[in-house]
C-alpha cells in the first residue's frame, strides 16, 4: 500500500454552492468509510485542504479525485504527491 499527499488549492471560491459542498461532502466521505483516509483538513485561511490517502497507486488516486464535484465545476485543483513515510506516532487514534 503507497501513501499520498492530496492538495485541493482553491481556484475559483466564487463558484462554490451550498449544493456543490454537499455533493463533495457525499463524495469524499466514501474515501472516508473506506479507511482509505488517515486525514483531512483545510487551512484557516481556506485556500487549500490537505488529506491524506492510502492506495496501491496514484493512477487510482487520480481517478477518484478527477471525478470530485469540485474540481469537475473549476472550484480547485489538485496536486497529489506519494509519500515515503520513514516513521508515525503508533498512537494515532490520540491525536485526532
């Protein structure tokens, strides 16, 4: 299993819906019941969310963020970056 870094920068705010946030909101939250996310978050001056997912490669990765209600309407873009994670806190489940 290979671990990524997914950027979601903010490019067009003004075109945000209540609708939209909900639909991503719907979305994601899939990755989420997957076990498929460690985190998500988003920066206190919102311009980009960070989360960070598990899977066998990034082509999936791509495949599940191209198809996000958020980038398909032009809200943002993502950048997706594999990690190579040398060490963690084997407490996880404290920290959050």
């Amino acid at each position: 299993m290979k671990y990524f870094l997914i950027e979601g920068i903010v490019t067009h705010p003004e075109k945000m819906t209540e609708d939209m946030m909900k639909e991503h909101q719907e979305y994601t939250g899939g990755l989420m019941k997957e076990g498929k996310v460690l985190f998500s978050s988003l920066k206190n001056d919102m311009s980009t969310s960070v989360t960070v997912v598990r899977a066998e490669d990034e082509k999936i990765v791509w495949e599940f963020y191209k198809k996000e209600p958020f980038y398909l309407n032009d809200v943002l873009i993502y950048h997706i970056s594999e990690l190579q994670v040398h060490y963690h806190n084997p407490d996880m489940k404290n920290w959050f």
